[in-house]
C-alpha cells in the first residue's frame, strides 16, 4: 500500500500531545494501553476547544502493537468520556503505527468533525502470547515480522546486521546516541517538552534522558554478537567483523511505555487555529531482513509528492530505534556524512534518548513536529518531515506544512 498525496481540503493538525514516555517495567508500569490513551484523548480534547471551538468527534485511531486486543481504541475513547456514538479503531503498523494512524485520520475526515489520531503502547501491561502445538504451549515474545522464507529477524539483530552491511562504526553510532542524549537534555533544561507532555498516574516527566558521553557509551559491551538478521547463528559475513559488534544497549533505544495523540481537522474549519496541515505521504516495503532502510524510498516517495525537496524542509524526526538504523537513513538522504548529521534531524534528541514505545513513536514523531514549528513559532509555510521504520521491512513518512 502506498499512501496518496495531498488532499483538496487538507487535514491539519490543531492539538498534539502526550504522555511521558517510561521504561518498561517503571514509573508507568501499572498504567494499560487504553488508559494511556484515554489521558492523551482528554487533553487534545480541551487543546481543540480552546482552538476551535467545540466540535463533534468523528473517530479515535490509534496505532499499537503488542496491547490486549478487544480494540483499545474504542476503549480510551468511552474511557476519555466521550459518547457511546463515536467509534474507535485499533492499527498495527509495528513501529510506524501512530503515523500511520494519523495520516489514515487525515484521509477519513469529512468537514463537520475533528478526528482524533496516534498511538500507544504499555510494553509494561502487554500480555504473554501462547503458541498452540502438539509439543507445547510456550510463551513467545511476537508474532512473525513475515512468514517461512522470508528474513524474520528481530529488531536487534536487524540494526546490527544493518549498521554491518552499511559500514556504520561503533565510533559513529555511540557519537549519535550521545547527541540524542544531549539535545534532550538541553531541551528538558529550556522547557521545549512542557506544552506538550499531560501528566499520568502522578508521573510529570519523562525517563530519559541521561548524562551520556561518548566514554560512557564506549564502555558498553555488544548486545548482538553472532546474531544475524538472516536469521541464523555465525554467518561467515559477519563473525569476526568489527562491524558486527557495533550495536549496544546504550547505542539503542529503551522499551517504553507512552502515548501520543492528535486532533485534526479539516482546513477550512480550523478558524485561523495555527497547526500542521498534512501535505502528502508515503508508506513502502522493503528488504524485511533489513527493516531500518524503510524510511529511505518512504521520505522519498512523500517529498516527491509533496513537489518539494528536502532542503525545503525546516524540521525532521526519525524514529531513532538505533543509532545505526538513523544512520544508515540519513547517509542514504544525504542527511550525515561522518561525524556530521543534520541539525534539522532529531534536534531535541529522540527516541535513544526518551525510550520507544513501539505504537506511539511514529506520533510522537508528529507532537515534537507540532512543539517545534507551531509552538516554536516557525512562520507559515515551513515544512516538518516525519519517518519511521517499520519491522517486517516498511517505511512510513509524512511531510507536514505550517498553517497560521
């Protein structure tokens, strides 16, 4: 599936928040899916009525990956008060889900609704699955990336046999993970996080991040030594390979718990709401042995369609699941070449720095586009880009626009 270009009368962005994002097992632990969701719900309920006015919802959409199922959507939606009469719909898109999410509301909505889109995940709450067999009922951790015959590697594995066959050094990667870290810092330290996180459970604040230096993060040892995407122990490519032992656990992002959600609704009713109006979109496969190059042909794809080129864009966010995946995108982009990676990317750090809850991040990627154009104050017309890598081998991206 491959996601159209503009539309007539454009979807736009008017309220974009969410929660703090928590390591999986901590501070959000014994928080579900639905009620990270719902909280998220509420507050882009009072930020679109403070914009526009009150409007009927049309629909909550929300991307997750590894929730209970019984349709979490629907749930935050009553759980956020809203009537019985507005539906909710639950999408898996892995790690590219809360993107996908909004840019399927962004196709959806007719003029007379504001429409509530993004993601969620409780890694924390997310349930045990059973495999059914004739040997025995063992517990795994997911369902199948792609099915007998293809690459099914997990993520791990994946970025590590990534940043091999892209010839990302361990040196690069760990100067990436620090940068993330410390532009985080930088931005928790000026307040660029505060109009967009909503309190939950009492929890204010995000994890992350962590004073990180590129001598502390050398320190770390390699998380997938022998480990191969293909899917298979000591391939002959890889063992012995200085490249094969570059990603580490403080190279990668953490496992998280977190929400983000946006309204949207359509141009000609926004009444001179300031916003991000959702100019074209893309969503590709790609090799499912190396999932990370997915945002590659998707930003390509999206800036064609949008009749722009990336120099004409102000504001880009990845999903950053690890250092080399981020990487081995913006080498291929022309976005970093040694050392130098552009400062429109991530430019208040990332998910190496904040943590990855799988189903949000691709709409966190939207809210921190949403804090630093609209809120930031970036004059009409500038453009903000965001992309995610998607496991199973897909890419999503979406090129945005600011409307005042």
């Amino acid at each position: 599936m491959r996601d159209g270009g503009a539309l007539p009368d454009r979807a736009v962005v008017v309220a974009a928040r969410r929660t703090p994002i928590a390591t999986v097992g901590q501070r959000l632990s014994d928080v579900d899916v639905a009620t990270l969701a719902a909280t998220a719900v509420r507050a882009v309920l009072a930020d679109v009525e403070a914009a526009v006015g009150d409007m009927p919802v049309a629909d909550v959409i929300v991307g997750n990956c590894m929730g209970p199922g019984g349709n979490p959507a629907r749930v935050a939606a009553l759980a956020a008060g809203l009537p019985v009469s507005v539906p909710g719909m639950t999408i898996d898109r892995q790690c590219g889900s809360g993107l996908a999410a909004i840019i399927i509301g962004a196709h959806g909505l007719d003029g007379e609704h504001v429409l509530i889109a993004g993601g969620a995940e409780s890694a924390s709450t997310a349930p045990t699955r059973i495999a059914h067999d004739a040997e025995s009922d063992a517990g795994y951790a997911r369902a199948p990336f792609a099915p007998f015959g293809h690459a099914d590697p997990d993520m791990g594995p994946a970025a590590q046999e990534l940043g091999r066959v892209a010839r990302i050094s361990r040196t690069r990667q760990d100067a990436y993970a620090a940068r993330s870290h410390e532009r985080a810092l930088s931005a928790v330290a000026a307040g660029r996080f505060n109009a967009e996180l909503i309190s939950v459970a009492g929890v204010e604040s995000d994890d992350g991040p962590r004073r990180m230096t590129t001598a502390v993060l050398a320190r770390f040892p390699p998380a997938f030594v022998g480990a191969s995407a293909r899917g298979y122990q000591g391939d002959a490519g890889v063992s012995g390979d200085d490249l094969a032992r570059t990603v580490t656990a403080g190279n990668s992002c953490r496992v998280s718990d977190g929400a983000a959600l946006v309204a949207l609704v359509r141009e000609t009713r926004r009444r001179g709401a300031p916003g991000l109006a959702l100019v074209s979109s893309a969503t590709v496969g790609c090799d499912p042995a190396l999932p990370g190059l997915g945002p590659v042909e998707a930003v390509r794809l999206a800036i064609a369609r949008a009749g722009v080129t990336l120099d004409d864009v102000a504001a880009i966010e990845i999903v950053e699941a690890f250092a080399a995946q981020v990487l081995a995108v913006t080498d291929q982009l022309g976005l970093s070449a040694g050392d130098h990676v552009d400062e429109r990317v991530c430019s208040d750090g990332g998910a190496l720095a904040l943590g990855h809850p799988w189903g949000a991040s691709g709409a966190i990627g939207v809210v921190r586009l949403f804090s630093r154009l609209v809120t930031g104050g970036a004059p009409a017309g500038s453009l903000g880009l965001s992309t995610a890598a998607i496991g199973g081998g897909m890419g999503v991206a979406a090129v945005f626009e600011v409307v005042r």
